[in-house]
C-alpha cells in the first residue's frame, strides 16, 4: 500500500511540476525548483539551503539560492496555478482546503520569539 501512495503522490508531483515549468524560462531553473519542493516535502530535518541540496544531491546550496534569490519567476502567477491544480484535484464549488501547521513542534530558546507555545495537537505546551 504504501509503494502504491508513493507512487500515486510522485505522479500527482510530476503532474503539478509539468503544469507550473513554463513560469520558469531555463530548464536549469525548472529542475532547481523541483529539487527544491521534493526537498521541503522530503525527509530533511533542517528545511535550509544547504540540506535541501545535499538531499537533492547538489554540490552545494548555490544553485537553490539562485532559484529563490535571482531567478525570474512570478510567485504570485505560480501561486495561481497551485491553486487552480489544487481546486481540480480537491475542490468542489463551495469547498474550502484548510492546512494547519500548528502541531509543528517549535525547538530551542535563542532564537527570536521561540518560546514555550501551546500545541493542540500535541496536547500540551511544547
């Protein structure tokens, strides 16, 4: 079952990053995008430049911070087009996606506004 969810959210990936390349104008750029969102969505403890790379297997993060840095893209036109993929897979006339990041459990006490939190997922102040 679960090669079968695996492969069935790859292709629906595939799917979605097939849809949004054209708003990337180098195909260098489109595979840097890709490597970036399977990373986000990918197993990688620290979500920064650096693991993303090494987890896409990129030499270093220079070319995922060009994506996000200087690259040419339109976020709010990508945004769009996530969101239109998103109605026709989920939606319904009246439907509303609501995500909920709240049971991310926040870590430390040096960095800015890091401090004990209430989770309700977790059930208790983290």
């Amino acid at each position: 079952m679960a090669d079968f969810v695996t492969g069935r959210w790859s292709a629906e990936l595939e799917d979605l990053f097939l849809r949004v390349s054209g708003r990337f104008g180098r195909v260098e750029v489109r595979r840097r995008m890709r490597d970036y969102v399977r990373g986000l969505l990918g197993p990688v403890g620290r979500k920064n430049s650096w693991q993303l790379a090494e987890y896409a297997g990129h030499n270093g993060p220079y070319g995922l911070q060009h994506l996000l840095s200087w690259s040419r893209w339109d976020p709010d036109e990508l945004r769009d087009d996530v969101q239109r993929y998103g109605a026709e897979k989920l939606g319904t006339a009246d439907g509303v996606l609501i995500v909920d990041d709240t049971g991310f459990m926040k870590k430390g006490t040096v960095s800015a506004g890091v401090q004990r939190q209430y989770s309700g997922t977790a059930g208790a102040r983290s």
